[in-house]
C-alpha cells in the first residue's frame, strides 16, 4: 500500500525474492519447490505494512479499504474476466479440463471465497493462486475490526494479534493432524494462515522499542530461510518459520547498509513493484507450461511477463490512481463537519 513517491526499495525487494521463490517453484517441475516460502514472505510482510497503517498512521478504516480496494481488485477482476473468457473459447476449441474454468470458481475468486471454495470442492483451477489473495483480504478485515474495538490502542491490538496468531497456529496443527480435509487444504484456510499476517502484526508493535542488533534480521532471515530450503516439518516451518520471518521483515531497517543494499538491486525492486500482477498472470502459463515441451518454457516465462506488464500500466496503476484520486470518504467527512 506504499505509494509510488514513498516506495521502500528494500521492502520492494523482499517482494521480488517471494515472487521468484513462486514462479521456480511453478516452472520447475517441482525442482524448486518453494513456492510456499514465497507466500509465506509476502505474507508477514503484508503484517508488517497493516501494522504501519492502522496503528502507526492510523489511516481511517474507510480509506483504507478505499486503497486495498484500488490496489487488489481491478486487476484481480480484470484477469479473472480474461481467464473466463478464455476458457469459453478454449472449451469450444477441446481445450484439456484442467485449463478451463468453473463459473462458480470465478465467481469464488472474485468474492474471495477462493480458498474455502477449494477446500470445500476438492477442485484446482486456473484461479486456484487467488487463495492468497482470500487470506490476505480477510485478514484486513478482522484486524480493521480489531483497530475499532481497541480504539486503535496499538500494544492492545498486538497483544489480541498475537494471541490470533497462535490460535491460528494451533487450528492449522490439529486439522493437519486429523488431515480431513487434508494437509493442503488446511494450508488455503484463512482461519489457519492468517496466522503469518498477525503474528508479524505483532512483532511490528512489540519489538519498536526493543534493542536490536544490526545482524539479528540477517540470522533470523536465514534460520527461518533454512527451515523451507532444507527438509524440515511442516510444524516447524508454519510456527518457528514463520516467526523468523516475521521478526525478520520487522526489523530489516536495522540490518546493515550492504544486506538492505542487496534487498534494493534495482531490477530485484522491480520485480518487486510488478509483484502483484506477477502474481496473478503467471498462472495460466505455468499451467500451459505443464502440458508443453521444455522448450517452450523459456517462450512462456517471456509471454508472461510481456501480460504482467500490460497488467501492471495498463490496468494496475491507472485503475488505483484513478480510484484513490475520488478521495470519497474526505468528501463525506468535511460535508459531515459543515
């Protein structure tokens, strides 16, 4: 939610490493498999971000819904049209099932209801990535909701985010353990990953005033880095990881000039800044890219990026300028003070 003028390079770059930590996973074959640990980091850094808004700019809850609504939703709906679309013609075309798309998992992406309708149907589609985008959504709801219950008391919001954190932790343990639905499936639900969310909420808050060493972000990165690179439970990873990770990302100021140097490697940042629409473009070519020879892949990763860019200019960035530019709730606000 930064704006373009007020961008934070580093941060920008964090996003670059999660997307390209999806993207090796998806045209890898499975080589790479890291695309969980990609979500995981722009999850707490999402936290970190609603934290800084809500409770130390205290935005009011009206914009601030005005700003998400600007930054996720039309090229959320824009894409999820084209995949329609596509996938009318391409049933008519014999196009393989698993390129096609239910109107019910449209309608479920652009509600975000996603995750739960995945879990629930026990079905895959082109939009199934959106499941993400469902947690984070939901999130801001519940910690908007928080923010007006505490009276945007910040120490009182962290202490009830953590306490949400764990609790989330602890549901994604035990329906991992019963594994009905199933491991995966948990894996989508928002009331077992916005536990990534919350528990960097937290951190944001509880650590501003904690003395940290410069090198404290760089080794927690890495331990926390290490526990998805490397085999390990997936108990650890969503509970010790995920803490790592938010510790890591809510103390990165504090990590020397030469680490936060890396961090803002301008196409590193770039990348970062297309993200989003990386993100949800890269979809439906990784899907063609299964079914397609190897050498295509090169073809399909360009193809992608080629969308992801007339995605992010053409649709993206207009769309929020365009909306944030309405400033509907300031109207309202100084009509009510007449």
């Amino acid at each position: 939610m930064q704006d373009q003028a007020n961008r934070i390079a580093y941060l920008d770059g964090w996003r670059g490493i999660a997307i390209l930590f999806v993207i090796a996973d998806h045209f890898s074959g499975g080589l790479l498999p890291f695309g969980s640990l990609g979500v995981e980091l722009f999850f707490v850094l999402s936290g970190r971000l609603m934290a800084d808004i809500l409770l130390v700019r205290k935005t009011d809850i009206p914009t601030f819904f005005q700003r998400r609504f600007s930054r996720i939703y039309p090229a959320l709906l824009v894409f999820a049209t084209a995949m329609l679309a596509v996938s009318v013609v391409g049933g008519l075309a014999g196009a393989p099932p698993h390129l096609l798309l239910e109107p019910s998992a449209y309608l479920a992406a652009i509600t975000f209801t996603t995750n739960y309708y995945e879990a629930w149907t026990h079905t895959s589609s082109v939009l199934g990535h959106v499941w993400s985008l469902s947690v984070e959504e939901h999130s801001y709801v519940l910690l908007a909701l928080l923010v007006v219950i505490v009276i945007r008391n910040a120490r009182a919001a962290a202490f009830v985010s953590l306490a949400i954190a764990i609790a989330a932790m602890a549901n994604g343990a035990i329906r991992t353990s019963l594994a009905e639905p199933g491991a995966m499936s948990v894996y989508w639900l928002s009331d077992v990953r916005m536990a990534s969310i919350f528990a960097s909420v937290a951190l944001f808050v509880l650590i501003d005033k904690v003395r940290v060493p410069a090198a404290a972000p760089i080794v927690a990165a890495i331990l926390g880095l290490s526990l998805w690179i490397l085999p390990a439970p997936d108990m650890a990873r969503y509970t010790v990881g995920t803490l790592l990770l938010a510790f890591a990302i809510n103390t990165i100021d504090l990590a020397p000039k030469a680490a936060l140097g890396a961090l803002s490697f301008q196409p590193l940042a770039m990348i970062g800044i297309w993200s989003y629409s990386l993100y949800l473009w890269k979809q439906p070519f990784y899907k063609v890219a299964e079914i397609a020879p190897w050498w295509a892949t090169p073809i399909l990763v360009a193809a992608m990026f080629l969308a992801t860019l007339v995605s992010f200019y053409g649709v993206e960035q207009p769309a929020r300028k365009y909306i944030n530019g309405l400033n509907l709730f300031r109207r309202r606000q100084a009509i009510a003070a007449v």
